[in-house]
C-alpha cells in the first residue's frame, strides 16, 4: 500500500525525465510448499507508485523488519517482483539485457564480499567490466575512471593495499568506489555508512547527493542514519510499521507526523522543530536555570538525562542551577545551601543525589 504522496510526479515530486520509477510494484517472496508442491507468494509491500527522480539523493528509511532490503534488492533485480512493473528510464526493467543492465544500474548491499587477492585498485576496477568488451582489460581511460571513484570516496590512499585486509568501513567505501567506477544511470545503495565513523557518514553522505545533482544520478540510499538523512536528502521513502510507504520532501513527512509514528516509541520522542529525536521521560522535579542563551540547551539536554526539567529563570522551583562562566556552576538547594560545580559532569552527578 503507499500512502497519499504530495506533489505531481510519483512519490511526491515534479516528474522528470529518467531515474527509477515503480508502478503497482508489490515485493516479497515466493516460496513453494514441500507438502503441496505449489508455489506461495508472501508479499512484504505492494501497491508502490514511486519515483527516484535524475539529479536526486532519495533515502530509503524505516524500521527494522519494514522491508527496505526487500524493495531495494526487487528494485535491482536481484529477487522478481511479485507484482508491477519497475522502469529505468523509461525502460521495463524486466525486458532490459543483464548486459544493459548492467551498464546502467550500480548496486552496493550490505552482503559481505570476499575480495580474494585483488588489490583494492582491482577491486574497484570490477566496476568498469560492464564497459570493457571481451577481453575485459582496462584502457587508460579506465584507469582514470577507477582512480577518480576512489578518490571520491576517500580511499584513494588505499588503492594498494590487499583488498582482504582492509577495515569493514575502508571495505565499504571501496565497494561504493566499485559502483561509481561503474559510471550508471542509477546507484542503489543498502547501509553504505554503516561501518563509517560520524565525520566519513556525513562526508559519503554529502557526496552522493552532490555526485547526483552533478552528474545528474539517481540515487537511492537506504539508510539508519534518520536525522542525517533528513538533513542531507532531497527526498524520503519512508516505511511504517502498517507496510505503508509515504514519499516526499523531508520537510512533507516531518510536517506530516509520518516520521513520528513510523519511529516514535516509549522512551524515544522526534522533535519535528529540531528533527532530531529526544528522550520522552517524565520530569521528576524541577529546577529553575540562570544561565545565557549558548548554554541554556546543554544545561536543558544534560538536567533532562537525570530526570530534570529546566525552569526557566530563579523562581519557585526548590532547586537553581547558575551558570558562573566556563562551564561552571553553582547548585542552590531550597535550603541555601550552594555547592560548586566545575563541569556538566560533577553537576549531572551532583543533582543526582539531591
């Protein structure tokens, strides 16, 4: 089922030409039964109208179990849809040559990769087989190829090292390298930051959405990284937990509760203002805060994980917290008693026992 999409293309935006569309696209799996010996269909989504639009980052989110795997392996003809039709600019994805296929679409999953004894040069050079005839040797123009995609994920310092000994995070950045050696159309990608650290997520991130509006790519990314997403993404697939898919802009879903009730939970809250998630905890007491306007939201997030909740200026709360300069401060109790405190930490273990 999809639900309503905003805008005047499939899935919420202007058409365009090219990119990736679905229609009437229902994904799941066939199994056949040994008892019967007849084929069953258990169907994980249906009834998708979706565009990922040329020149556009689209992030593929929802919770675990929603089926993103499933719809971006049916997207890349790696499992049959049960039903529809998926079209690659414009052409049937089902009555496209492997070898067509092949030279337009990338696909980066998160199946681990046994790169044997190739270099990570070779390994990233796999990309431009689609590209190289017969004898499947590599031109200089290639070559050239090879090294920009490696340089354009940050490994192009690894391009010697044995592909096998590289870390899970330099292993996915050279297995993206592999799919932008592939110069396609389109790049379906399942969890590329996934092993990266916080600064090379942002970075990949950043980069597939400048490569597809620099190059005028289709990408589509499925993704853990909410907030990120949200921030860097020109549009959003979104998978509930009723199996529903809503697309849009960022901005449609959050202003619409969608990514609220897909992700929401007992002790997790998004803040649409933000768009970022928060804890949802009940205030034990309160404290009344004297402190400028830069610190005031780090006082606020490091009272809430102790249970407090900010007050605003000295008043009746029993409790004042002041900020003294230099992340330093003084805790009032109701009775007057002042105690110092020299960082967030001694005050969010002092507050603790009071």
């Amino acid at each position: 089922m999809t639900a309503p999409a905003t805008g005047t293309g499939p899935g919420g935006g202007p058409d365009r030409p090219g990119g990736l569309t679905t229609r009437g696209l229902a994904v799941g799996y066939r199994s056949r039964s040994p008892r019967r010996r007849q084929a069953g269909r258990r169907a994980v989504l249906s009834g998708l109208d979706l565009q990922a639009c040329a020149g556009e980052l689209t992030v593929l989110l929802g919770p675990n179990g929603a089926g993103k795997s499933t719809l971006l392996r049916t997207l890349c003809g790696l499992l049959p849809p049960l039903d529809g039709r998926i079209h690659l600019g414009g052409a049937d994805l089902a009555q496209t040559s492997p070898t067509a296929l092949a030279r337009r679409l990338a696909v980066v999953l998160t199946d681990r990769v046994d790169p044997g004894l190739l270099s990570v040069r070779e390994l990233a050079g796999l990309g431009r087989h689609p590209h190289t005839g017969f004898t499947g040797r590599l031109t200089a123009a290639d070559d050239a190829a090879v090294a920009w995609s490696l340089a354009a994920v940050g490994a192009g310092h690894l391009a010697d090292r044995p592909a096998a000994e590289l870390s899970d995070g330099e292993r996915q950045r050279v297995l993206t390298a592999r799919a932008l050696a592939q110069e396609p159309e389109v790049i379906l990608l399942d969890e590329p930051t996934a092993f990266l650290d916080v600064p090379s997520r942002v970075a990949l991130t950043v980069l597939l959405r400048d490569l597809a509006r620099d190059k005028g790519l289709t990408v589509v990314v499925s993704t853990h990284d909410l907030e990120l997403a949200l921030r860097v993404a020109d549009a959003v697939w979104l998978l509930d937990r009723g199996s529903r898919v809503h697309a849009g802009a960022p901005e449609d879903l959050i202003s619409s509760g969608a990514v609220a009730a897909a992700f929401d939970a007992d002790h997790l809250a998004f803040d649409a203002a933000s768009g970022t998630f928060g804890l949802r905890r009940t205030a034990r007491a309160e404290v009344a805060v004297d402190a400028p306007a830069e610190v005031l939201p780090l006082l606020e997030r490091a009272l809430a994980r102790e249970g407090l909740a900010a007050a605003g200026p000295p008043g009746a709360a029993g409790v004042r917290v002041s900020w003294e300069g230099a992340d330093r401060f003084t805790l009032t109790g109701p009775d007057g008693r002042a105690v110092p405190a020299r960082s967030f930490h001694e005050l969010t273990r002092t507050v603790r026992t009071w």
